[in-house]
C-alpha cells in the first residue's frame, strides 16, 4: 500500500510541474508550446 501511495503522490506531483511549465511556456510564447 505504502508503495502505491508513493506512486500517486510522485505522479501528482510530476503532473503539477507539468501544468506550471506549460502555463510558463504559454504565457511566455505560446508558437513554442508543446501539443500535449
């Protein structure tokens, strides 16, 4: 269990560096953000 809570923790927070690179990428040129 330990594990798999680890898991979605990490995921959760890859996800959030995620959306804060893609809203800086758009708010700073958005020809060069990536299709997601």
């Amino acid at each position: 269990m330990a594990n798999v809570v680890t898991i979605l923790e990490t995921t959760a927070r890859v996800g959030d560096m995620v959306k804060i690179t893609y809203a800086y990428k758009d708010a700073d040129g958005k020809e060069k953000v990536p299709d997601l």
